[in-house]
C-alpha cells in the first residue's frame, strides 16, 4: 500500500520559494514521495499574464504551463527529500526537452500538473511531465531540476 499524501495552498507555500504572484500550483492532489505527483492549478481570468497575452484571446503562456509543472516537480523533490526550501539555496531549470504544446489553456481552464521522477543523479532530479485539461494533455516536456545552495 503506498503513502499517498495532499496538500493545501498552505503546506504548498511551505514546500515553494515562489509567491504572488508567480505561484502556479493551487493544490496537490496526490504525491507518493520518490515517484510521483498530481496536483492542480485552475486558471481564472485574474491571471496577471491575460491582458497582454492575448486581450482578444486568453492563453495561458506555455512557459508559465512548463513553470508549473516544474513547481509541481520542485514540491515532490522536497518531499522526496523530507525538507524545505531555505533562503540559502533556490530550486532551478537545468533543463528542458520534448517540450510540447498541444492544446490552448484559458479563463476556467483547471490544469491538472503530473510530474514523474525519472531519475536522480548529482543533484540533479529528471522528471516526465505533463499537464490536462479535462483528462487531455495539453503540454508535456522533460524537465531537469537541480537544488543549488546561494552564495550570499
């Protein structure tokens, strides 16, 4: 039987370095640590992106969709990890590849995020992701992810 664990906004804020209002995970639906995670991000048109991307026609950025997933990712790395993001070390991009976009996301969009570790190897975490909406992908990339100490 596996451990499956939620999350709400406040334990996420307490495993994310991001804040308002770059934060992009909502809730987390799912996460069993050292594999997998499902969480969710519901897309309203209060999105700071929306008025100039497109006024006529709102689209969730495809970055800010590979953003998000790449915080889903970040979240399953603490967890993995049992620990928490300090101020003395930030969670980047080593990566990205196979990056797709299938389908636009917009107002009322609930994106679902799913992040799957490939593997890990010298710090650096390799995931399979993928994002749905209504149960069909509309991105999907692989991300590498590395947790670096700041030199202050």
């Amino acid at each position: 039987m596996t451990n499956k664990i939620e999350m709400n906004i406040s334990e996420i804020l307490s495993h994310l370095p991001h804040r308002y209002p770059f934060v992009l995970v909502d809730r987390v639906i799912s996460i069993e640590p050292g594999k997998t995670i499902t969480a969710l991000k519901n897309v309203t048109i209060n999105e700071p992106f929306f008025p100039g991307h497109f006024p006529h026609h709102p689209v969730m950025p495809g970055v800010l969709i590979v953003e998000a997933l790449a915080q889903a990712a970040a979240i399953l790395s603490f967890k993995t990890g049992n620990h928490k993001p300090t101020d003395d070390s930030v969670y980047y991009f080593a990566g990205i590849d196979k990056a797709r976009f299938k389908k636009p996301v917009g107002p009322g969009d609930q994106l679902i995020l799913e992040a799957n570790i490939n593997r890990i190897l010298k710090g650096i975490w390799q995931y399979s992701c993928r994002a749905l909406v209504d149960d069909v992908v509309v991105a999907e990339a692989d991300i590498m992810c590395i947790l670096k100490e700041i030199k202050k």
